[in-house]
C-alpha cells in the first residue's frame, strides 16, 4: 500500500524562528563617500574599518577617561555560537571591527555571518549567513575581519572569495562577485574598504601559491573597475627580482588580506603585502620578489602602483607587511607608521614611500639586521635542506595582522607586541595547486615567550612606555581622547591602559581570547566601547602555548553606569 | 576489509551510526529553468539521508524533496545563501526546500531534532565547477593534484 505522507511544507530560513526583528532603520543610506571622508568629524560613529580613512584607529570620545574608567562595565553582550560541521573544522575565532552608523552596529564574524545589532541594546535586527563550502582552503582561520557600509549597503567578503553587497535595512543580498578561484587555494577574510564609488577587497591565499591581487568593483553594482596583481608578469616593472626562468612569479604570493589606507589628497590606497610562496624555501625563487612584504602605494582609481616600499627583500621567514600603514602629518611631513611582523618600525614619507626613520619595537631579533634606510643583511634562515634553524621573531612577527593605533593627542605610536620565535627546516616540494606550499616544516616556540602593549615615538623611534605581559599580545588597540589604550588579552582580560604611562587602570575577564579590533561609538551623548571576543583560527602560528584554551564567540559592549 | 567498510555505512555496526561521507552517492537534474532538482529520502530504522552524498553540476539554484520513510521524527537544517533553511519532517511527511549555493566545494546538513541532537543524520552537497574566468588568476594553467 502507498504511503501517505504529510505535507511538511517548504523549508524556511531560520531567523523565522526566532526573536529577530528583520529590519534595521535606515541609517547606512546617508552614509556616503564624502561622510567617510570625514569619518572623525563625528566620533559618535565607526563609519570604517579602521574608524578613518588614515588608520590611526583613534576617536575623540573622552567621556570614558582616565578618571572614571574604573568604573567601566558590560552594557550588553551578543552571542552566536557554532552549530553542527561547519566551514575550516574548528578554527573559528570572532575577529572583526564592528562598524557603527547612528545606533546601529554592522558586524561580521566566522563561516560566513553578518548580523545588524542595536548599538544601545544588543538586540539582533538582522543576520545574513553565507554558506560557505567545508572545503575551501583556509590559511589561517575561519574568520573575518569586518564589513564595510555605504549607500544603503553593506559590503563583505566571503572565505570563498566572494565580495557581496547587502541591503543594510534588511541584510537581503544586492550583489554578488567571485573574485578569487577556490580551486588554486584562494580565499577571503579582508574587511572590505570603500572609497569613492568603489568597493576595494584584497584575496588570501599566500600559502597556498596564489599570484596575490587587490579588486576594485563599483559599490552600486559589483562590476569589476580594476585588478591589480602584487607579483607581475614577466617584462612588468618587478619582474626582474624573479627568476628570468620558470613560473615562481605565477606562484609567488603577495597576498592583500588586510585592509588598506587611504590618503584622498594623494588619491592613493596603502596597500600591505603578505609573503613570497614558498614561504621559507628562497632557492626557487632567486631574486627581491617584489611586491611581496612591501608597503605598496596604488592608485585608487586605476590600480597602478605608484610607488613601493619591500621590507624584507626576499623573505624566508615569512615575514608578510599586509599589515596597515598608519597616516599621520608630523612636523609638516606626510608620514606612514608601519610594524612589520619582522620586528622594526618603519616611517615612511608617503609621498614617496621612502623611509624616513628605521627602529626596532621588540626584544629578539636574530634574522637580519636592518639599518636605518631599511636595508636588510640576513643573518639567521632556512638554507640547507633538512637542517632545522631558530630564529626571531617566528613567522607570526613581532606584531601579526592585528593593528596599531595612533593618538595625535599624545603623538605616540601603541602596538601589540609578539615575542616569539620559531624553528624552521626546509623541506622543498614540488608546487601543486591547492596543496600548501611552506617549502619547510615549521615550530613556533611553545615557552620562552612574551608580549607587550608599546608606545613608541614616530619622532625617534624610540621607546617611550610598555605593558608587559607574558604571553604574545595578539589583538588590535584602540586609543581614544580620554587618554586611553584598550587592548585584549590571549587570556581574556579586555585592559585599559593610560595611554600616557601604560598603567593598567582597568580590566575585565571577557572568557575568551582576544583577536579581533575593539572600536568605540556613542549613542546620545553615552561613550560605549565594543570588543568581539573569541579565541582560535592561526592560534598554531602565532601562540601555539594557548592552542589548547578554550573556544569563544562573543561580543562585549561596555559604557559607564548610567546616572 | 568489505566488511568493516560495510559495518561503517549502518546504524550500529562497528560504530554506533553511519561514517560520515559514506552512502549512496545521488545526482542532481538540472531542468530546462536552470534549476537543479533531487529527492533524498530517510529509509526506515537507518537514521540516515539518502543519497548520503549528492553531487551537484555547478553553484546555482536547488530544489530539494525529502521523503522521510521512516518511522521516527527527523528534520533538515540545510545550507543556503542568506540564512540556514529549516524543514520539520515528522514520521511519513514529505517537503521541499529550495536552497542557494556556490561551487565549487561541498556542504554538509543534518538533522537535529527527533533524538537526532547528538550526530544527527547527516549527509552533503558536493557543487562541481569552477571559479568564473574573470575570478581566476592570470597565470599559465598550474600542476593539480
């Protein structure tokens, strides 16, 4: 006898069951280009990844001080978590820059989500999740770094090398554009950048031997304006510092997973660059490898490289510079603050992309030595085949992707510091799409480590304060016009600490490691500071003594006490 | 060793529930609409979608029917561009889902209602294909493995 079965319906998407509300006001509709540009001019909101185009990743706000920070205190917290299998295992880690327009927060996080939230309240307004394949190749985490938000729109980059636009009332999608092949190992983690009518993303991907590319498409309607690859071509300017034979510079990396700056007057992005592939193994591919682990000035309406400046010429340590370049007019000059992973602050005129001043910001640095206009003699790598070597910084850096800031109120330079080294053995393999191409086995140190908070002088280079700690520093600062660094810790602790001394003042256990990029906003008239937490995705690179601790994905949202 | 493999693909054989990624492998139609179409069913007692494994042409629209022949409550929480999707499927009910997906790569979705909280039935989508040509690097075709 036939079965008669009951009609179960159509399947519906989850938010229906649940409290979501499904609708944001519309705040991101009035935010345009000339909005960002201005960004700082009202501090009540974080229009952009870095807070302003610049990077200093600094606010005005002081209602949160020296004096009162004491009294600090969750406002609310928001909360995902994980379910069943999910993309890249179990690598997740929560570690975006929350955007904020007029009360409401944009904020991305691991495998794929979106969410829209109340700044004031928390309460989820509405959520997109990308489904994401298990298998797309991950590098370094499930994770991404933050969305962008224009026009009515919000902008994210997907791990599987998609760029989408949403509708910022309703998180439904606009646009959608591949620009990155999963197959060749390519990916996407970059908060993406908006500039003029342009929606600017970078691809992920440099261990895997991807060619490393900047995107430019139309914010309105995702047409591609222009690419720009970070290794050329054979007979592009570049391409003599690759071997004349062969396809290293088809393999060589220069991935630009991390959000550029932006200086309007110049019209150029600062764009970071990561490693040459293979990371370690230099024997196959003679020469400087540009553009890899270069500070790189494009320009932002044709993609042209402008000018560049290479850290570590022919790397071996994997030492990228994706990291940001942090804008700031000194003493009549227009500089750009760079930390680069192998352990020296670089200023640079960003006019030009030369050096201006050279200074270690971390204790151990046994790899090379660089003098004072940047040149690198090497010391300590990866030579012979199967002979192990230590060196330092190991290949997190002395400061990973997580970012610096800037006060113009004390003119100071604040960096999370890493110190700790590694050992690499070359181990040279045959390159094959999609399959990680190291070019050695790698261990970074398990003990004999430490971190700090710095404030360093542009001026000097010099040291001028540091909060020591005795693991690696691993997230974002924030420094604000209430005299203050904010800065979380692998263990949890999310600190304040006075930005001119570096005296902790306040402190609170957040359950979860800090990886991400805390950013401040305020809604009528109340400062609050805002801090995704939850530790995990490259913890092997860059704090292998912590891989063991305890996953996290939440948001924290403090204020003062209301009176 | 056929044994072992056989006692990997059933409830309680040598481990309590089915191996992941094992079962039958299914393929979706593509219409004349552009949509792709595929039935998967959940056979009585085994606790199991199947096919176990469904493969996809390429990224795109699909519409799935489930069956569910078994005499226990299950449900299925599926991928899809935008949100998960959710469909309640109590003993002998069948229902659609109609899902967005990307390729190339795979997916998995499960069950976790019905005593399926614990490993669930849990099955994938594997989507062939490729990046689009103007997504690709411009570079010589490179060795695969």
């Amino acid at each position: 006898m036939a079965t008669e079965y009951v009609d179960a319906g159509q399947a519906v998407g989850n938010s229906t069951l649940s409290t979501i509300v499904g609708i944001a006001p519309p705040v991101a509709k009035d935010v345009t280009y000339e909005r960002i540009l201005n960004a700082r001019s009202e501090p009540q909101n974080w229009l952009t990844y870095y807070g302003a185009y610049d990077g200093q990743r600094y606010s005005p706000l002081d209602q949160i001080n020296k004096g009162n920070v004491k009294q600090l205190a969750p406002a609310w917290a928001f909360q995902c978590g994980s379910v069943g299998l999910h993309s890249g295992k179990s690598t997740y880690s929560f570690e975006a820059a929350p955007i904020v327009v007029d009360g409401i927060m944009f904020v991305s996080g691991w495998d794929g989500w979106v969410w829209a939230l109340d700044a004031r309240t928390g309460e989820l307004l509405w959520q997109y999740r990308h489904a994401i394949p298990y298998d797309v190749s991950l590098c370094c985490g499930n994770v991404n770094r933050g969305v962008a938000v224009a026009e009515g729109k919000v902008f994210v980059a997907t791990l599987n090398a998609h760029i989408i636009a949403l509708d910022a009332e309703t998180g439904k999608k606009v646009w959608d554009e591949t620009y990155g092949d999963v197959r060749a190992g390519e990916s996407a983690t970059v908060a993406p950048l908006v500039v003029k009518d342009m929606v600017i993303v970078g691809s992920s991907g440099g261990e895997f031997g991807v060619r490393g590319h900047l995107d430019a498409f139309k914010r309105e309607t995702g047409e591609r304006v222009w690419r720009t690859y970070m290794v050329p071509k054979p007979g592009e300017p570049g391409s003599e510092t690759w071997p004349a034979d062969g396809e290293a510079w088809a393999r060589g990396g220069g991935n630009c997973w991390v959000t550029s700056t932006f200086d309007p007057e110049l019209n150029l992005l600062y764009v970071g660059t990561g490693n040459p592939c293979p990371d370690f193994d230099g024997g196959v591919r003679e020469g400087d490898n540009l553009y890899t682990d270069s500070g790189v000035a494009v320009d932002a309406d044709s993609g042209e490289i402008r000018s560049h400046f290479q850290y570590t010429p022919h790397d071996l340590w994997d030492y990228d510079s994706t990291m940001e370049h942090i804008l700031f007019d000194l003493d009549g000059r227009k500089l750009a603050a760079h930390f680069d992973k192998n352990g020296f602050l670089y200023i640079l005129d960003r006019t030009n992309m030369e050096p201006v001043r050279v200074a270690p910001f971390v204790d151990r640095i046994d790899w090379g030595e660089v003098d004072e206009k940047g040149n690198v003699t090497p010391k300590v790598y990866p030579d012979k085949e199967g002979d192990p070597v230590h060196f330092w910084p190991g290949p997190a850096g002395a400061k990973e992707w997580t970012h610096a800031c800037y006060s113009p109120k004390t003119e100071l330079l604040y960096a999370p510091v890493q110190d700790v080294g590694a050992t690499a053995t070359r181990r040279r393999r045959e390159f094959k799409e999609s399959i990680p191409y190291w070019g050695a086995g790698v261990a970074v140190d398990l003990e004999d480590m430490a971190g700090s908070v710095s404030a360093l002088d542009p001026r000097t280079g010099e040291e001028r304060w540091r909060w020591s700690n005795d693991v690696p520093m691993c997230s974002s600062l924030l420094a604000t016009g209430g005299d203050l660094v904010f800065a979380g810790e692998p263990t949890g602790e999310f600190n304040a600490l006075d930005a001119s001394s570096g005296e902790l003042l306040w402190q609170f256990q957040c359950g979860s490691g800090h990886h991400s990029s805390p950013t401040t906003y305020s809604i009528d008239g109340r400062q609050y500071i805002a801090v995704p937490t939850g530790w995990g995705a490259w913890t092997e690179g860059f704090l292998p003594g912590m891989l063991g601790a305890g996953q996290g994905s939440s948001l924290f949202v403090f204020a003062l006490p209301e009176e | 060793m056929a044994e072992i493999a056989e006692l990997l693909d059933r409830q309680n054989g040598a481990t309590l529930g089915r191996m992941l990624g094992r079962g039958s492998i299914g393929e979706a139609e593509e219409g004349s609409d552009g949509r792709m179409r595929a039935t998967i069913r959940i056979p009585e007692d085994e606790l199991v979608f199947e096919p176990g494994i469904l493969v996809l042409p390429h990224g795109g629209e699909l519409e799935l029917e489930f069956f569910n022949d078994d005499k226990n409550t299950h449900c299925a929480v599926l991928p899809c561009n935008g949100d998960y999707k959710f469909i309640w499927l109590v003993n002998h009910s069948r229902g659609t889902a109609n899902l967005t997906l990307d390729g190339p790569g795979y997916y998995w979705y499960g069950s976790r209602t019905g005593n399926d909280e614990g490993r669930g039935l849990t099955a994938a989508i594997v989507v062939q294909g490729d990046a689009p040509p103007e997504a690709r690097l411009d570079r010589p075709p490179q060795p695969r493995p």
